[in-house]
C-alpha cells in the first residue's frame, strides 16, 4: 500500500511515519504540509490511501476532500483528526472520506484503518461511533423498513465490495444494485457509504 501523510505538524508526520515503517506492505510515498501540497503529490505519483489532517493552514482537510474525491476517485481518504466532536466526522464521510480516527489511535487500529479503507472498506474509530449516531433521527424507525435484500446489500458494501462486485454475487445489474443502495441510504437518512454502514453497525444488522 503507498501512504501519503498529510499534517502541517512535523511532530505528527514524523510520529506516523515512525509507526508505519516496521510494516513491509506499507510504502510512504511522501509527506505534505498543506491539502495544496497533497494534491501536488497524488497528480504526480500513485498513491493508495492518504492519511489527512483537518485543522491545516489555508485549504482544510474537510475543504480539500470534495476535489479529492472529484479528480482521484480511486484514492482513498483516511482523516486522522484530534477532533473527536460527531459534526467533524459527519462531515468527513459525507465529504467521501472512507475513515475517520483520533490522533491518540494505537499503532494496530491505525493499521487496520488503512488496511480496511485500501481494501475499499470504511472504519470509524469505534470510540467515536455513539457520538456520532446520538443525533440521527427516525434511524430505529427506519431500519425496520430494510428488506432482507437491502440489508444483503449493505452487508456487502460493509465487506468492502464495489457495485460491479455486489451485482456478480447477487445476480443482478449494476442498475439495480445501484436502486438498493438508494434504498438503504434513504431508509437509514444517511448519504454515503461509510455513514450507512457506520449505522449499520451500530444499529446490529450488519458484521
């Protein structure tokens, strides 16, 4: 996996890349100080999965993932925050993050984090999980309403698994698979992937 760190503290791409560099299957591409310099490095070389500050001068993390997630789609986007309050997580994985852990994270959960989002997957810290879902609304209401198929798909999507791949193992069209995940995020009054398998999870019907 290539890993770009992204945090305008030496301190702390100093601290990460030290954490990180005992792991064979992990290669640090490079560091950057700012979201303007990140961008400099993922238009220039193969990057996997970027580990990325929010609070930094000029563009901010949270500024810096819509265009992320509009020009390198196929670059994943861990935030690695000391902010732990539920409306800067939220906001992260509507923005397209596919993660979200606190500073203060062990060396094994961050390299389950990166493991999980590289795979195509999601991971929330689980400390910040309750917080996060304290505020949603109708979410009990909802979950009722999941068909057992609506809730295969999730599961899936829980798995890591792509719209191509859910439609192979379910036998379906990429159209309809799409039309279930409407569904479930409609059900669930969630917008993204992450957010709707951070609620299945905590809600109990999905693994």
């Amino acid at each position: 996996m290539r890993i770009l760190i992204v945090d305008d503290h030496k301190v702390v791409r100093d601290g990460v890349r030290f954490m990180l560099s005992d792991t064979p299957e992990i290669e640090i591409v490079g560091e950057a100080d700012s979201a303007e310099a990140m961008f400099d490095i993922v238009s220039s070389e193969p990057v996997d999965v970027v580990l990325l500050d929010i609070r930094m001068e000029g563009m901010t993390g949270l500024d810096a993932l819509g265009r992320m997630a509009s020009e390198f789609p196929q670059v994943r986007v861990l935030m690695l925050s000391m902010h732990d309050q539920p409306g800067y997580v939220r906001r992260a994985i509507e923005l397209g993050a596919s993660g979200y852990l606190l500073k203060s994270a062990g060396r094994d959960e961050v390299l389950a984090a990166i493991s999980s989002v590289s795979e195509g997957g999601t991971y929330i810290q689980a400390s910040l999980m309750e917080p996060l879902l304290a505020d949603a609304t109708g979410v009990s209401r909802q979950t009722g309403r999941l068909s057992p198929r609506e809730q295969e798909v999730l599961q899936l999507i829980a798995d890591g698994s792509e719209n191509k791949q859910i439609a192979r193992h379910l036998g379906l069209s990429e159209a309809t698979v799409k039309t279930y995940i409407r569904g479930v995020f409609d059900r669930l009054d969630v917008s993204s992937r992450a957010e709707a398998v951070a609620v299945g999870l905590r809600i109990g019907i999905i693994d």
